[in-house]
C-alpha cells in the first residue's frame, strides 16, 4: 500500500498567498479605520496649530514687563479657548487666558497660574518671563503640505488622533475583508437548537467569529448548508454575493458526503492533506469570484487551519504582513510526544512560576477532544520527530488570549 503524501503547512500557505491580492482601496469614516492601513499619503491641509495660543492656564503678557521682580500689572479682561478675545496686551496689563485659547494681540509669553498672585486687580508675578514662554505658534507642529502620514501606515489610536486633529473624518485604506462561514452537514445544529438523534452543535462558527475580528475582518455566520450537492451550491453562491471570502467547515475529506471539492468548476478547488495534527484536511480554491478555505468540521482542528492558513490569507487582504500568530517562548512542564511527518499544534495551559513561563498540555489532543480546548491558553508548536520533547525543553506557544 502506497504511502499517503501530504503537503506541508508551509507549502500550502505560500501557495494561497501567491493568488491572494489585497483588496481594493476603500474610503471608511475615521472611526471605523482602527488597525487598517492607509492606501494613500495624508498631507497636512493647514498649518498646526492654527493660531498662536497659549500652553497652560495662566494670563497673557508682555514678558518685556515683567523684567523687575516683582513686577505688577493691571488686569484687563479674559480669553477663553474657543472664544477668541478683541482685547490687546499693552504695556502694563496682563490677560487671564486658559490653555488652547488664541494669544491676545501684543502679548507674546504666557505667565502660569501658579506663578502669580492676584491683589486689587492687579496681577503679581514672583519672576520674569522669557518671550514665547508656554506659546505655541501657528505652524510650530506641522505647516500646510507637510507630510503627516506615508501611506502604508497602519492606523492606531496615535495617528488616528494625528487624522483627527487636522480635520479629517474619513480614510482611504486597504478594507476589512468580509468573510462569511458555511458550516455543513446534516446532523450539524446551532447552539440553542434542540438536538435530535446523531445531531451536534456548530462548534465552531462562534469561535471563528472571533478570530476572524481579532485579526481585524468583520465575519458573518450563514445557516448550516446541508450534505446535497445542490443545496451547498446555493448556500456558497449566496454567502459569495456579499463576501469578500467564504470559511466552510465540514465536507473536506473523502467521504461520499464531503461535497467541498465539487463546488466550481473541475479544479477551481483543491483538496489537501497536511502534514498537520490536527486538521489534516483541507480545501482551497475560489468560486463565485471570491476565494474559499474549506475548514475540517471538528473544533481544534478548523481552529488550527484558520491559524495557520485563513488568518495569513487574510492579512494579506487588508495589505498586511501575511504572518500566522506571534508566539512567545516557554518551558515544557512535562514531555510532549511528537508525530513522525508531521507538524503538531498542541494545545496547552500556560503559566508564569520562577521567572518563567511553562506551558503542559491542556489534556487529551484528538481532533473532537473538547476538555482540552476548554482548559487551553494557547497552541505550542512541536515539530516533526519521533522522539518526544522532553521536560524542560523551550518550546514556542501561540497565545489564544492575552497572556502577561
């Protein structure tokens, strides 16, 4: 008997990304732009700040006047941010003024509140203030032209703050790609149903929902499509109108009944068997215009694919680096067995004890093995061999949860 080949993780990702292109730019209001990145440059339209005006409360002055110590000044109104004052500085007086608020005419330093005392209208100052003392200028930030963002620039809170300051309330940038989940089979029923003989609960959309927003795609579950070949082509047409990707799970091996790789055309999509524990099988191709990844029905195991193979795919869609999950380093708090041939995606408990963090598994590591996934905190990537990963040994975990 003939030797089954299976392809390796590595392999297969290169061979999804090399057809995957990001999508195309897209403007999104400002608020909906978090963590995308921008497809075109941001030039500043005007000079930042605006207007002279003042760093910190206090009151506007002549620094000129407030050579002799202590010095002495009339007050003569206020200037409120927002609420630019007609009054002018002259020599002699002082203006109260509260920070962001315009510099009044002939004033050019500003004396903090904390430095002064008030007696009869007057103000006292307890000494001298230099010319441009807590000023900003007009332009002093940026200037009218300057480069505020290079386009390629992920957009966190800093440069969401930077887009916002100078006005802007949109964004052109690479999208959120839209991806929508088609479990199959006909004993599959969702969370809340009631079960009959031989059904089970949809796993596994809800936890792909997740990892499908924490990469930064939106997602969208789709009603379980059923094991006939006419029923599963209506449900992949209807979910591909409205997707920019589609996620089925279920229907990728080599039953009778796993119907995945006969969507399309005559091999618009493609079976694979991985050098992979779990989630050997697995599908990818595009159909109805948009790409699929045809993910194994069990949980660990459709989890492990999207890790490995969709969250990349992804990425690349919203023009990011294509990578699978940062992942940290730990110390095996007991031996783990590895696979001959094959790649395995343990998942384990992870916790910090000596300085360290050590990670054991979770339990039980068969793909429809549920206690382990429960107790996990995240993967451990043990590599093909034969001889077990002894206590003691560094291992690199994928966190599943922020882990300090």
């Amino acid at each position: 008997m003939s030797r089954e080949v299976r392809s390796s993780p590595e392999s297969v990702r290169a061979e999804i990304l090399r057809s995957i292109e990001p999508l195309p730019p897209a403007s999104v209001p400002l608020a909906d732009a978090a963590g995308l990145i921008l497809a075109e440059p941001v030039l500043t339209p005007s000079d930042l700040p605006r207007f002279d005006n003042a760093a910190m409360d206090g009151f506007a002055v002549l620094a000129s006047d407030t050579i002799a110590s202590p010095s002495r000044l009339r007050l003569v109104g206020s200037a409120a941010a927002g609420t630019p004052t007609v009054l002018r500085v002259e020599t002699g007086q002082a203006v109260a003024i509260s920070t962001g608020a315009v510099l009044p005419r002939g004033a050019d330093a500003i004396v903090p509140l904390e430095e002064t005392q008030i007696a009869g209208g007057h103000l006292l100052l307890k000494r001298p203030a230099e010319p441009g003392q807590y000023v900003r200028r007009a332009g002093e930030d940026l200037r009218t032209g300057d480069l505020l963002l290079p386009a390629g620039r992920e957009l966190g809170p800093g440069q969401l703050a930077a887009m916002a300051a100078v006005g802007a309330n949109s964004a052109l940038v690479q999208p959120r790609p839209r991806v929508a989940i088609v479990p199959t089979g006909d004993e599959v029923r969702l969370p809340g149903e009631v079960l009959g003989a031989g059904q089970v609960y949809d796993a596994v959309t809800i936890p792909l929902l997740a990892l499908i927003e924490e990469v930064g795609a939106t997602g969208r579950g789709q009603p379980v499509a059923p094991d006939d070949p006419a029923s599963l082509r209506r449900a992949v047409r209807a979910a591909a109108e409205e997707a920019d990707a589609i996620l089925t799970v279920g229907g990728v091996s080599v039953g009778r009944r796993d119907l995945i790789a006969t969507l399309g055309r005559p091999g618009e999509v493609r079976v694979y068997r991985l050098a992979l524990r779990p989630a050997k099988p697995f599908a990818f191709g595009a159909v109805f215009g948009v790409p699929l990844f045809g993910l194994p029905g069990n949980p660990a195991s459709a989890l492990v694919a999207f890790e490995e193979l969709v969250r990349p795919a992804l990425l690349l869609m919203m023009g990011k680096a294509p990578t699978v999950r940062a992942s940290l380093r730990a110390t095996l708090f007991e031996p783990i067995p590895r696979v001959p041939g094959q790649l395995h995606m343990v998942r384990v408990g992870l916790w910090h004890e000596g300085g360290k963090v050590w990670a054991r598994p979770a339990g039980l590591q068969g793909a429809g093995i549920i206690h382990s996934l429960a107790r996990a905190d995240g993967w451990a990537v043990v590599p093909s061999g034969r001889s077990p990963l002894p206590a003691g040994a560094r291992v690199d975990v994928r966190p599943l949860r922020n882990f300090p």
